[in-house]
C-alpha cells in the first residue's frame, strides 16, 4: 500500500519547479512593494523639505532681489533700444530694423529674429504703412504717441499685442515674436506671430492606411488645433493652452468635448500639465512620461498618434487629447490595451471585414509575446505535447545543432531585432531592402551552418511578422521587450513558467489605470456592453452609446 501511495508523489524536479511557481511571484510582489514604498516615501520628504519655509535671516537678505521690479519700456527711444539690446546680449540672429515713422516723424526700429516672421507681410503691413502712409498732423505730433491709436488705425494686422516689461519683451523677442518699439511711446508692441519654415502636411508615416484621410499632423502647434477645427463643426469643442518648460517655454493644448468630457477625467489631465516642471519639453514623449500613472509599467499608458481623425473620434469617445508644439504626435488620455490594437480603418470597413482584421491582430499580438516562450517550452521540457510525426520531424532538423533551444532562440532573436532596428535607422531607400536581404542572408546562412533549426527560423519568422501587424509602434516594442522575459521563464520552468509568465502580465495589466481607468476594461472589469468595440467591430448602428468606463456626460450618441 505505502508503495503505491508513494508512487503518487511527484518527482523531486516536479516539486522544485512547483516551489518556483509558488516564491517567484511572492518575490516580484515583495519587490514591486518596496520600490513603490521607497519611492513614495522619498517623494514625500522632497515635497516637505520643498514646503518649508527658508530661515528668516535668508528670506530677509534677498528679500530687496525677490520684489525688485523689472524695468518698463519709457518711450525714451535711445534709452529703450540700448536696453533691448544688452538683453538680447550676442545673439547674432536678432536684427534691428530701424526707420522713421512719417506720421509722427518718431524713430523706430523692428525687432526680430531671423526665419521667425513673414517678411512679405512685416514689410508691406508695417513698413510701408508707418513709413509712407498718412501726411503729417502738427497737433498729433505735439500729443504722445498712443499705441492704442496705432493698433486701430494704423497697422491692418490681425495679431498684434502690448508689452510694458522689458523682460515681457526680451522673452518674446527669443520666442519668434516681431517687436515694433517707437520714440514716444510706452511700451512695445508685438506684431504679426512667429511663422518659420514649416513642413508641409503628408500623410502619417507611422500609421498608414488603405481607407482613410491622408493627412496627419505637423510640428507647428497651431496647424495642428486647425485640423482638429476642419474635422467639421463643432462648437463643443474646446481647447485649452499651457505654457510648459521652466527654461525653453513651449505652448501645450489639452482638447477635449466639452458637453461630453468627464470633468474629474479634466480635473485631473489639468493637474497633472500644471505640475510638470523640467527645464525644455522636446517631444510630446516627454509629457508621457511626466503625467502617466505608472512609469514602473512597460506598457504605455497614453495613446500617440499623428492622425488627426482618430483623435477627434477619441474625443467624441470622452477622452482628452494633448497636443505640444514642435511634434507631430498627440497623446490621447485614458488608453486602455484594447484601444492599441485598433486601427482606424476598422470603422472605415463594413463591420464584417474590421471585425476579422481586429481577431488578426489580437492573435498577431499573442503570438509575438507567446511564439518563442511557447516553443522552448515544449522543445525543452515538454515535447510529448506535440503531435508524433511533428515531433519526430522537429527532431530531425535540429541534429547537429549545438545549442539548447534557448539559446538557439536568443541568436536568432536579437538578430532580428538587430535588423529592424538598422532597417529604421538606415535612410529610407535601402532600409527596407536591408532588412529582408538581411534576414534572409542570415537565416539561410544561420541552417546551413548548422547553428540553428529550419523550424526556428519558421517560429522567429511568424513571430517577427505578428509584431508588425500591431497598429501602434509602441505597444509593439513593448511585446517585443516582454518577449525576451517570457523565453527566460520557460528557459527555467518550462509550461510552468510560461504559464506563469502569462497570469504575470494578466495580473499587472489587471492593476494598471491609465487615468483612473482600468487598463484591461471592458475585459476586467466586465462590461459587456463595451464588447461591441472589443475583439469584434459591430456595425455602426448598433453602437449607440459611448464606452460606459469613460463616464461621460452623455452617453448616448447623438444623430
């Protein structure tokens, strides 16, 4: 009797890895802690050290430098000018255009940096209309001169602004703004908007499509909020400026729905934007990363997208787009894992043909992250698993090779990965030329010399390709990196591991908020009213209302 109990007790290798499982995830979530612990506790100190106030003896020695007030713009031409230019200091691109004012027979001088303004229209409404236009009055010569009076009756632009402070001033100038200064008047006026050499619009590189505007945003800020405005009418729609970066200033808009949006979601993205402080913002990636929940995560918890199209029906959706100057890509807030693996052309589609391209590209995702961790599972630990005449067949290729399948993954895999990444790099005509020559030269060349297996090189092939059917280049990084973590634990526990390794990722997506909304949702937690636009694409008419997670104002969709 005692045999045959003992013949039920598992192997000691089987325990060992049953341990494993049972302590790996017990260790992540004890590490995960402690890192959240450490962080938040070390915030918190800086946020009070930062709160308390200075002794009183420092506070009182630069109280004089704190309310120092900053020098104003007299009206004294020679006094003015002189100061403008030693706050400009060496900067070899900021000209001084000086010429005299026929109605007031008043010095003047144009300021302005070079390539920042349009000299057609500074030459033809400012120059000739102060130097040639208008006779000389005596009686308005003896009155001062109003900037008032030249704003409405002079100078036919549709821009054009004050500025008392000469440091107001200086801060323009360096942005791209045309100062106009005049002898007798206080105060400078800034005329026209900084307009340098822009890109023109094309059709977005990263996101490209069969069906579909061919238009995508461009690096200058206010091109970009008109594209949102042509996307049709809409008086709902609201856009809101920031000005981010405490050294190089930058103009950052939040748009949004307002009779749609969820004012706590508002609330929040806004508190977020005040409160980020670096010295320049280069890329709308910058702000991702500021404002995201949790940069611990490698998943990407705000959407990028140049297509201006998907970020108005984001909006119509509730959500909050971000759009900085500079770059081509808005940021859409809330994301959840769902909305990375959608394409805009799903709605363009009849709803038959979205829905078998949306499965394709979930399957595609699994296969990406799954593929190789799945393979040296069952080549390495479990190949019982696999049909006989399979088995025997996979066998047979990998005679002579000398590697363990993990290894033998690895090399093929980097390599891969090596290749994409010249292939972007490389310019444009021979990188995608490089990568296939590439890919092919090296598998062929990896077989013959017996290194790896013909039936490898079919997994990596199938794997490689399954990452590009993602929409979001992003979200594809992050399988790929997560790839290589899921081939170690099957490396060391086999099924158990990539078992493992998959109710990891499930369990971290689970957690993760992207704004105070679930990451995985409407999956978990359960909405089955939000699976019209999940794993399948219904047709339009049954999409009636907006995604319940997003709480919006209205959640019926108008006609």
């Amino acid at each position: 009797m005692w045999s045959k109990i003992i013949s039920y007790i598992p192997s000691w290798s089987t325990l060992f890895q049953a341990g494993l499982a049972l302590i790996i995830p017990l260790v992540i979530f004890f590490i995960n802690t402690s890192i959240y612990s450490f962080v938040g506790s070390k915030g918190s100190k800086s946020k009070h050290s930062s709160d308390r106030p200075l002794p009183d003896e420092h506070n009182e020695g630069h109280a004089d430098q704190q309310h120092e007030p900053s020098s104003k713009i007299t009206g004294n031409y020679d006094s003015d000018l002189k100061s403008i230019q030693e706050a400009i200091g060496e900067n070899s691109d900021v000209h001084f255009r000086e010429f005299v004012v026929q109605k007031y027979h008043a010095r003047s001088v144009l300021v302005f940096i070079e390539g920042m303004q349009d000299e057609k229209l500074m030459s033809k409404q400012v120059l000739e209309v102060l130097m040639f236009d208008g006779q000389q009055d005596p009686q308005e010569q003896q009155e001062s001169i109003s900037s008032s009076f030249i704003k409405e009756s002079l100078m036919p632009l549709t821009q054009i602004s004050e500025v008392a402070d000469m440091e107001d001033l200086q801060e323009s100038i360096l942005l791209g703004h045309t100062a106009l200064l005049i002898e007798g008047m206080k105060g400078a006026l800034l005329v026209g908007s900084p307009n340098g050499a822009i890109r023109s619009v094309n059709e977005p590189t990263s996101e490209a499509l069969l069906r579909g505007p061919r238009i995508g945003f461009t690096e200058v800020l206010s091109e970009n909020t008109s594209m949102l405005r042509r996307q049709g009418l809409n008086k709902s729609l609201e856009i809101k400026k920031f000005q981010v970066g405490s050294r190089i200033k930058k103009d950052l808009v939040v748009a949004y729905i307002k009779d749609i949006v969820n004012l706590d979601l508002l609330e929040e993205v806004n508190r977020r934007i005040s409160k980020i402080d670096m010295d320049f913002l280069a890329e709308s990636g910058y702000v991702e990363q500021l404002i995201e929940d949790n940069y611990l995560s490698p998943f990407q918890q705000a959407h990028n997208t140049e297509r201006p199209d998907r970020v108005i029906n984001a909006l119509l959706e509730g959500r909050i787009a971000i759009l900085l100057d500079g770059t081509p890509f808005a940021l859409i807030v809330p994301v959840t894992f769902s909305m990375l693996l959608q394409s805009p052309e799903d709605y363009y589609e009849r709803w038959i043909p979205g829905t078998l391209l949306r499965l394709l590209r979930f399957s595609g995702a699994f296969i990406a992250l799954m593929g190789p961790a799945l393979y040296i599972s069952f080549i390495s630990f479990h190949p019982g698993l696999i049909p006989t005449k399979l088995v025997i067949s996979i066998i047979e290729t990998r005679q002579g090779v000398p590697f363990p399948s993990v290894i033998e993954v690895m090399i093929l895999e980097i390599s891969i990965e090596i290749l994409r990444e010249a292939g972007i790099r490389l310019p444009k005509p021979i990188g995608p030329a490089m990568g296939i020559v590439g890919g092919l030269v090296i598998g062929d060349a990896a077989v013959n010399a017996g290194i790896v297996s013909p039936f490898l090189v079919i997994v990596v092939a199938v794997t490689a390709i399954s990452s590009f059917s993602i929409p979001t280049y992003s979200a594809g990084i992050t399988l790929r990196l997560l790839r290589f973590a899921g081939m170690l634990f099957a490396a060391l526990l086999g099924m158990f591991g990539t078992i493992l390794f998959f109710l990891l990722i499930c369990i971290h997506l689970t957690k993760l908020k992207s704004f105070g909304v679930p990451y995985v949702t409407p999956f978990s937690p359960m909405r089955l009213s939000d699976w019209k636009d999940m794993y399948i694409r219904a047709p339009i008419s049954m999409m009636k209302r907006r995604p319940v997670m997003m709480k919006t104002q209205q959640s019926k969709r108008k006609s």
